[in-house]
C-alpha cells in the first residue's frame, strides 16, 4: 500500500493534523519524520494512505493547517518529495 507523509514543523502541529483528520474521518498516524526527509532539526509526521490524501488535504486548507512538505512514502522505503 502506497503512503503520504505530511511532514510538520512540530510535534503539536502533528498532533493538530492527525487530530483535524481523524475529526473527518481519515485514518492518521503520527511518527517522527525519518532523517532523510527531516532536513535541519527534527519534525514530525503524518501518515495518510494515497486513497485519503486529495479529502486529507481539503480538511488540513479548511482548517487552516497547511503541510510543509508532502513525500510519498514507497513499498521499498524510498521518499519523494510530492509538489502541490
């Protein structure tokens, strides 16, 4: 199964995020941002599944909680940066 992680700039955002999501009804998971895709200091993630991302997205805009960075998160562990 294919994965997004919206990556935040802290934990109470994460928390936030998953909380705005789960409110809707999207399933969510907060874990810390893997190295790679952290950059600078630490960050924390969201995790949706690819079928959730496009609704995910809208309530995050109606809420007024806008991602950093989107990556999509492959079945062989690799990351790419998703441009919206």
């Amino acid at each position: 199964m294919v994965y997004y992680l919206i990556v935040c700039r802290s934990l109470t955002y994460a928390q936030r995020t998953a909380a705005a999501l789960e409110r809707a009804g999207i399933t969510a998971y907060i874990l810390r941002s893997p190295r790679i895709i952290a950059g600078e200091g630490c960050s924390h993630s969201v995790k949706v599944s690819e079928r959730n991302l496009a609704r995910a997205l809208l309530v995050l805009e109606r809420v007024g909680l806008s991602p950093r960075r989107i990556y999509i998160m492959s079945g062989d562990g690799g990351y790419k940066e998703v441009l919206l």
